[in-house]
C-alpha cells in the first residue's frame, strides 16, 4: 500500500484528491495538511510514501516544505502541484529535491500514475520538459559549448564518476533515454542502467531530475544542449 500526504490550502482540492486517490486499491491517504509547516509535522508523524505538495501556500511555502522533507525524511517522496507546466516555483521545488511535478488540472488517471512512478523511485518530469524549465529560469548556467570538457570537471560533485559514468550523465542531462545512449555508446541497456545507478549513487541523487540538475549546475552541459 502506497501512502499518500495531502498538502493543499484550498480544503476542496484536497477534498477532490483524496476521493481520487482512494478510488484506487493501492493507495492510502493518511493526512492532509494546509500549509508548510503543517505538512512537516505531519511527515514526520506519519512518514508517508508520497507527499503531494503545493507550492503557494501562506506561511512556509511547497518549496521550504519540500526542502525539509528531502532533508530530513529521505523515505518520503514529494510530488509538487502546479497550475502551469513552466513554472519558476515549480522548478524551485526541483531543485530543492521534490521527485516531479504535476499540474493541478491532470487527469484523475495522471494522479494516480504520478503518484505510483514517484512512489517507485522515477521522477514524474520527462527530461525535455526538464531542460526547458533549466532553460527559462536558471539564466546563470553557462551556455552550451562552455562547458568544461569532462576530464577538467572542476566541480567536485564530478570528481568521483569515471570517464564513461561523465559520458553517460551528459546524454541523461541531455534527454536521452537509456536505449538511446546504449545505441551512442554501443552498449547493452542492462550496462546503461548500471553506469546510471552508479551516477546516482556517486552524486547522490534520487532520480534523474536530480542528476540532470547537477548537470547544469557543474557546467557538464549548458543552455542550449537539449537534444531535438
């Protein structure tokens, strides 16, 4: 059973999501919460699987909320609630460690999906939506093609990867899939599927949202890099 925290201001919304949410045989909700604050207390009681998460509240924010979450509870996995699919705060969150987002007018069946990938470890952002978000709102990333060339990474989140492990998350960041960079790299998916496993491990990132983000900060891949 997939447990599930509620976090809304907007008492209907969470009304319309519980009965969502508990339509479905798999999957429990087990609190709600109005704001930030709130909704740590409540992680902290209840150590739910997925945290459904809004971004504007008053009071402590989906963004702080988030952030303590990631921090202090690794076994509770946050799904952020949007009204656009670019979006600052969303993007925010991301990088404060939320697993995805999901835009308040998804389908019931687009609930319940986000909220069954997440609580399996895979981020609910396709890499392109991703990138487009580095795109509009992180400015201060370098432009591609000034990068640094990976056997220079200057970051010392980089240090640890090997030359084939850099190679494999600058074709992640990209938005390659892993049959896509097996065919680049002329390898098996299974081998793909261990360099990305050893990539997460070694920059401790969750998912693939968290890996392409670190990405983009070390200056691996810049603006401008996503692929068609």
């Amino acid at each position: 059973m997939t447990t599930v925290l509620l976090v809304d201001d907007q008492a209907l919304l969470r009304v319309g999501f519980r009965l969502v949410i508990e339509s479905e045989p798999d999957l429990e909700v087990v609190g709600e919460a109005a704001d930030g604050r709130v909704a740590l207390d409540q992680v902290a009681a209840l150590a739910p699987d997925v945290v459904l998460m809004d971004i504007r509240m008053p009071g402590m924010d989906g963004i702080e909320a988030t952030r303590r979450v990631v921090a202090d509870h690794p076994g509770s996995r946050v799904l952020v609630l949007t009204t656009f699919d670019v979006d600052d705060l969303a993007f925010g969150a991301l990088r404060a460690g939320a697993s995805g987002f999901l835009l308040k007018s998804a389908r019931p069946d687009e609930l319940v999906d986000a909220i069954r990938t997440v609580a399996s470890g895979t981020a609910v952002v396709a890499p392109r939506v991703l990138r487009r978000m580095l795109d509009l709102f992180a400015p201060h990333l370098p432009a591609a093609g000034d990068a640094p060339p990976p056997e220079d990474a200057p970051d010392p989140r980089l240090r640890a990867l090997t030359p084939r492990e850099l190679e494999v998350l600058r074709l992640v960041a990209e938005g390659a899939s892993n049959g896509e960079i097996a065919a680049e790299l002329v390898v098996s998916e299974t081998t793909v599927k261990t360099h990305v496993g050893n990539v997460f491990a070694k920059l401790g990132a969750r998912d693939r949202v968290q890996a392409v983000i670190v990405a983009y900060e070390c200056g691996l891949v810049g603006r401008g890099a996503a692929r068609p």
